[in-house]
C-alpha cells in the first residue's frame, strides 16, 4: 500500500493507530460512497462492522496512494 509522509504521521495519533491495513484496503477496493474532491483527490468511504463506525480514506489523484485515513463521524448513510 503507498501511503504519503502525511498519511505516516498522522497514523502515530492514537485515534488512528487503531485503523487496520485492511479496513483501509477495503475501502478501497468496496466503497460504500466515492466522492472527488476539487483538489482531485479521492474520498472514499466504508462502514467498518468491527468498530460501527464509517472509515474515510483520502487517496491522492492516482487512486491508490493513501493520504489520509480516519473514522468520520459526520457521515450519515444514504
């Protein structure tokens, strides 16, 4: 998985440390919602069953390095 500097630092936050590899790959690979950003990045979406709570991830433009990753509490389904 290619992740930026960013995506390494923030990943040392205790809030994020507990994000698996794979809820992140998952995301990827089956999202629930895709949006892209004015930037041209990606976000993409999926509810993690484990923890109930929606995993944003922020890929940059290619797709599939990962900038950002985190458990978004304003998401609402539908």
């Amino acid at each position: 998985m290619k992740t930026t500097q960013y995506f390494e630092y923030t990943r040392k936050r205790p809030d994020r440390a507990q994000i698996k590899n794979a809820w992140i790959k998952h995301a990827i690979e089956n999202p629930e919602k895709t949006e892209i950003q004015s930037d041209g990045r990606i976000r993409k979406w999926v509810k993690i069953e484990e923890v109930d709570k929606y995993l944003r991830v922020i890929l940059l433009e290619d797709g599939e390095t990962v900038h950002n990753a985190f458990f978004d509490r304003a998401f609402k389904e539908g």
